[in-house]
C-alpha cells in the first residue's frame, strides 16, 4: 500500500526549510529551487503546497509565530496564580530574546520580514502584525494587574507598545553582538524598573522645613 502522507507535517518541513534558507542568506536567497534543496524534495512538490514564494514565506512567518506563542503560552502558565505582573512580562519579555540557537534563528527570519515590509519586498506590516498585536495585550494585560497608581488602561497600551518595542530592538542588537545575553537581560529587567515605577514615586519631594 501507498504510503500517507501527513501534508502539514510536510507543508512544516517546506517552512522549516524556508527559514534555514533565510537565515543561511537572507530574503533574497530564497527561491523555490533553494527551498527544494534545502528541504531535499522536488521543485514541484514545494509548488504542491505552496502555488507561490509569497504564500511559502507568510507560512512561514507564521510558523515562527506559533512556535513562539506556544512558548509564551507555557511561560504564563508556568508563572500564572502567585506570579507578579512583573514576573509574567519579564518571562514573556526573556522568551523574545535570542538566547539559543533556535531563538537566534526565529530572530533572524521575523527581522529579514520587517527589512521586506519597510522596503517594500512583497510583504506588507498588514500580513504580519496579528502575533506582534497579540503580544501587546498580554503585556498590557499584566501591566493593568500590576495596580500602578493613577495609571489608566490607555497608558497601559502604550507602556506595552513601548516595552516590546524596545525588546525588539534589544533583540536586533544581540544578532550582531552589541549586547550580551547577559546584557540583554539586565536591559529587560531595568525596562520593567523604570515602566513599573508609579507616579508617586516619581513626584519630587516637597521643601523640608529646617
């Protein structure tokens, strides 16, 4: 008997592939040729499961997505019940980071995508925004647990928006080695420092009397 064959498994070996090609070469280098090659299938069975490179490449981004998000996911269960809001964020924030060589790799292609967004390379920031989003509200989520004083659910956003904003970028600069691992993640824990600070806090003191 023929033997079956399970086609997401084999649609996931094509955007595993994928993301080797991008990581060895960029964007640029990936074609249906080195795509096959690097899966080690044919040409047409590639144009099988994806009819074009657009369809291959957000395939793939999402695949990156989801093994992200289901880290994530393990993360916050991992830290839900006693954990702070602190301790939540800064698992989900350290999960961002390239610490290892498939967190490198994960880096590498979602920073190839926004290179082809902002350059205009046939991915637009429309198709690959819902995961980024995503993360925004569990942030913002946590942030609103977090009972800073006179601090409203608007301002919560924004503190999100700029905290993974800033990992992005923290997460950029470890690929070329401007941060250490160890920097990168005493960055992360003086982000939380500084956003988790309330206002109270901030205030100056009034004069003293003398």
């Amino acid at each position: 008997m023929p033997r079956l064959v399970d086609h997401e498994v084999r649609r996931r070996e094509i955007t595993d592939a994928v993301r080797r090609v991008i990581v060895a070469g960029g964007l640029a280098a990936v074609t249906f040729q080195t795509v096959a090659a690097e899966a080690g299938m044919s040409v047409r069975l590639v144009q099988y499961y994806f009819g074009t490179k657009r369809e291959f490449l957000l395939a793939t981004h999402r695949s990156v997505m989801h093994d992200a998000g289901a880290r994530f996911a393990e993360r916050m269960a991992a830290h839900s019940g006693d954990a702070s809001p602190r301790e939540a964020i800064r698992a989900v924030l350290v999960e961002l980071l390239p610490l290892d060589e498939r967190r490198r790799a994960e880096a590498i292609v979602l920073g190839a995508f926004n290179t082809a967004a902002i350059a205009g390379q046939g991915i637009t920031a429309d198709e690959t925004l819902a995961a980024p989003r995503a993360l925004v509200a569990i942030v913002a989520d946590q942030l609103d647990r977090a009972g800073r004083a006179d601090v409203s659910a608007a301002r919560a956003a924004l503190d999100a928006e700029l905290i993974l904003a800033a990992i992005g970028g923290i997460a950029q600069g470890m690929l070329p080695g401007h941060y250490t691992a160890r920097t990168a993640v005493e960055l992360v824990d003086h982000l939380l420092d500084v956003t988790l600070t309330t206002a109270s806090d901030t205030e100056p003191e009034g004069p003293r009397g003398h």
